[in-house]
C-alpha cells in the first residue's frame, strides 16, 4: 500500500494489521508498502518492522525511539537520521540494501548480516557491534563506549568487505575479530585496547594516528607478503603485543616470504612479539620508552637508525665474549646493526653489567669502523681497535707492549751491543741483560742506557719506545681503575 510521512504512531499502526497502538509500541510484520517509508519525528517506546518489503528506501528522521528493531526488511537503502534511539537494532538486510546511520544519538547499536553500511557523526553510550558482515563498513566521527566487528559472511562475486574507519573516540576498547577483509584502513582511532585477532587481510593493514592508553594486541593477523603492513605516527601508553603474525597461505611457500608489521614514527611503552612462522616487526622513526621484549618462534625485530629503545628484556642472558653478544643479536634481530647494539648496551647498563658494557661498545666501534673509507678503516680497526682496544679493553694494549717489550730485547740482543767479548747469541746472560733493558725503556724506569748505547741514534731510539711506553702503561692503568672504581 502506498503511504506518505509518518509522524504519529497511529499512522505506523495503519500501515499494516496491528491497526491500532498498543503501550507505545508497534510491531509491522509481513507488510508490504509501495513507496518509500519515512518515519518523521515520531515519537515511541518501541518499533518493530519484521519482514517488511518496501518498494523504495525506509527512513528515520527526528525521531525519539526507546528501541528500534529493523528485521529482515527488504528495501532500496536503510536510513537513519537526526534522531534519538536507545537500542537501535538492524538484522538480515539485503546485500544491496546499503545502511546509513548519521547525526544519531544512540544508547547501543547492533548490526546483523548487513551489505555496505556507513556510520557518521554518531554517539553510542554502550557497545556498537557489527557481526556478519556482507559489504563494506565505514566509520567516521563517531564517539562511543566500545566497538566490536566480528566475522563475516563471505560475500562470493562481491568480494570481501573492506573496512574503513575515519575519526573514531572509544572510551572502552575496539575489536576486530575473525574477519577476512579486502582491506583494513584506520585513521585517527582512539581507544583504551585496540585488538586485531584472527583477522585476514587481502591488502596491507593501514593504521594511522592511533591513540591507545592501555593495549594494542595483533593476534593471529594474516597479511600479504608483497608490502609491509603498517601502523604510523601513533601512540600506545601501554604494551604492544604481536602475536603469530602471518603472511597468506599462497606466500608461505616462496622461500624466504615474511610477515612484516612496521611502526613508523609512532611511540608505544613496551613491545613484544611471538610467531610460530618468520615475522619481522620493523621500528622507522619509532621509540620503545619502557622495554622490548625477547622476541619469540619466528619473530625478529628491525631498527633503524632513527628509532630508540629504553630498554631491552635479556632473560637472563650472559655475554662471556664476543661471539654470544653476536649470537644473541642475530636471534633477536634481522641484521645487526649500531642501533640493535646499542639497545643492548642500553639495557647491560642499566642493570650495571659493566665488563658486557665493554664488551658491547668494543663490538660497536669496530663495526661503524668498518664502514669507513679504506684508509680511514685501516686505521680505526687496526689502531684504535686493535692496539688501543677502544680504550675499554686492556688486554689489546697489554699484548702490544708485551709484544713491543720481548721483540726489544730480541732486538738488541741480536745486535750485541750488550754481548761481552766471547759471548755468542746463546749466552743467558746478554740475553737477561737485553730483556731488562728493553723492560727499562718501554717501562720508563730510568736505569740509563750502557755506554755502548750513548749515541745520538740510540738515544733518539730510546726516547721512542719510553714514549710508547708510557702511553701503552697509561692506557692500561686508566682501563683498569675505571673498571675496578666501576
């Protein structure tokens, strides 16, 4: 039947066989109306439109409901306007019935097995949830208490839905919850705990400006292997946690494919991330203020230059030498690099691991120098590294004025100068005599040269290795107090 604006309960009522109002409430089942229906600032505790075909678009404008039910109607569109509704339900729409809900004010919200929906400017005191999804989902400007999408029906021809969400105020938390998505798209979201579990995308995931004051948990997020997905400029005042991340099943058998999930210029508290099968959790431009976490399975972390770390969880890790600092860091990291060393460094000091310290920063040095122009390199591993160990490590120098000292005193032995007449190079003696003159020299006691020696050559000779000498024994002393006043 063809009806005009309904304004009044009463007009609902007539529309179908209920006719009358009973306790504010009315309830259309299995009517048909040929022309658009539009509800126009009515008033009511209750509306239920159960199986109702309508030959146009149903809308509600201006309208202050209690409760409104649409189930199973059958229309062009489905559109909810400038009204005030307590619990506002819509189930089994059809796959071409699009559902707009603008400029409302909501106490919940509940969407059943509905095509492409769009909700705009909206304020939901309590949960809106969507479930079965069967088009696409578009979220902007909207507040409310918490939101949850879950599931959906897999739409054939159409093709999976795709999920956009522009501008959205959570007090409690928003969850996504096993979907298999075109495509994922948020946008300046916020809320307490932000959840992604069991959700599969067909297209990189896109979060940008989110804003989480307790959790941000990815549990079992399936992604293509051909992008990176990413969660950019965004901040989580709590811990981020990654768990099985995974790339699709098509991707797992090229050799070598990872799942990847990179922060970009984003800060969060702590980080932690698990997979059973290869994943790279990436760090561009991006800070961990309190810990990051061992990662666990097949996970590996990746740094940048510009990104930092507080601190580094170490379960109870002990680096001997430099082989196992290496170790470690290839078990944590994709590559290692001046940045992963130096969050280790972070967190052995911290906990005031001093000889690890040294360890670490010695490892550090030398890497950066071999990254140098020939020259340079040479000088810094060979010199720097090598012989002055960086200045932390006392055996480099040790072993180069022990070295320095013995082929002295071989020197001179050879050359006889300290050899008495009848003596050949086997004689102990000269050769004693030889070892304690060079232990002289480069030791700086001053026992004077012998006679024999009292040449300009000899003396300019001996001021050399008492030169090298006191800085060999200076370095070594200042290594070994700085340790031990550590």
């Amino acid at each position: 039947m063809p009806v005009g604006a309904i304004r009044t309960l009463e007009d609902l009522a007539r529309i179908g066989r209920q006719r009358t109002v009973a306790g504010r409430s009315v309830h259309l089942r299995q009517e048909e109306v040929e022309a658009d229906l539009l509800l126009d600032a009515v008033s009511a505790d209750r509306v239920t439109l159960e199986r109702v075909t309508i030959d146009g678009t149903l809308t509600v404008r201006s309208c202050h409901i209690d409760e409104l039910v649409i189930d199973h109607v059958e229309a062009d569109a489905v559109f909810v306007a400038n009204s005030r509704i307590g619990r506002l339900t819509v189930r089994n729409a059809p796959v071409g019935c699009e559902v707009i809900i603008t400029d409302t004010s909501l106490v919940s919200l509940a969407l059943h097995s509905c095509g492409t929906t769009r909700l705009e400017r909206l304020r939901v005191d309590e949960l809106a949830q969507l479930n079965a999804l069967r088009g696409d989902v578009r979220i902007t400007q909207t507040r409310l208490s918490a939101l949850a999408v879950k599931s959906q029906v897999t739409a054939g021809r159409l093709g999976r839905p795709r999920v956009d969400v522009r501008a959205l105020r959570a007090r409690e938390d928003i969850t996504f919850d096993d979907l298999w998505l075109s495509a994922l798209d948020l946008r300046d979201a916020e809320a307490k705990e932000l959840n992604l579990q069991r959700v599969r995308l067909d297209e990189p995931l896109r979060a940008t400006e989110l804003r989480c004051s307790e959790t941000l948990r990815v549990n079992g997020l399936v992604v293509p292997a051909r992008e990176s997905s990413t969660i950019t400029e965004s901040t989580v005042r709590g811990p981020v946690e990654v768990r099985d991340l995974q790339v699709c099943e098509g991707d797992r058998s090229r050799p070598g494919v990872k799942a990847r999930l990179s922060l970009d210029n984003s800060t969060v508290m702590r980080l932690t991330a698990t997979s059973r099968e290869p994943a790279v959790i990436s760090l561009r431009g991006s800070s961990v203020t309190d810990t990051l976490g061992l990662p666990g399975g097949g996970s590996r972390y990746s740094l940048d230059a510009d990104s930092s770390v507080g601190d580094m969880e170490l379960a109870g890790q002990v680096f001997r030498d430099g082989r196992q600092i290496v170790a470690f860091l290839e078990r944590s990291f994709t590559e290692v690099t001046g940045t992963a060393m130096e969050s280790v460094r972070a967190a052995l000091a911290r906990r005031n691991r001093n000889r690890e310290v040294d360890q670490l920063y010695y490892l550090t040095r030398q890497r950066e120098a071999s990254l140098l122009p020939l020259f340079r390199r040479s000088v810094s591993r060979g010199v720097l590294g090598g012989v002055l160990g960086w200045g932390v490590r006392a055996r480099n120098p040790a072993r180069v004025l022990l070295a320095g000292i013995l082929l002295t005193a071989v020197g001179l032995h050879l050359a006889g100068p300290l050899r008495g007449a009848g003596q050949g190079v086997s004689d102990v003696t000269s050769a004693a005599k030889s070892l304690v003159l060079a232990l002289a020299l480069w030791l700086n006691v001053g026992t004077g040269l012998p006679s024999e020696l009292k040449t300009a050559q000899w003396t300019a000779l001996a001021v050399t290795f008492t030169s090298a000498g006191l800085l060999f024994t200076t370095l070594i002393v200042g290594i070994v107090i700085r340790k031990l006043v550590r």
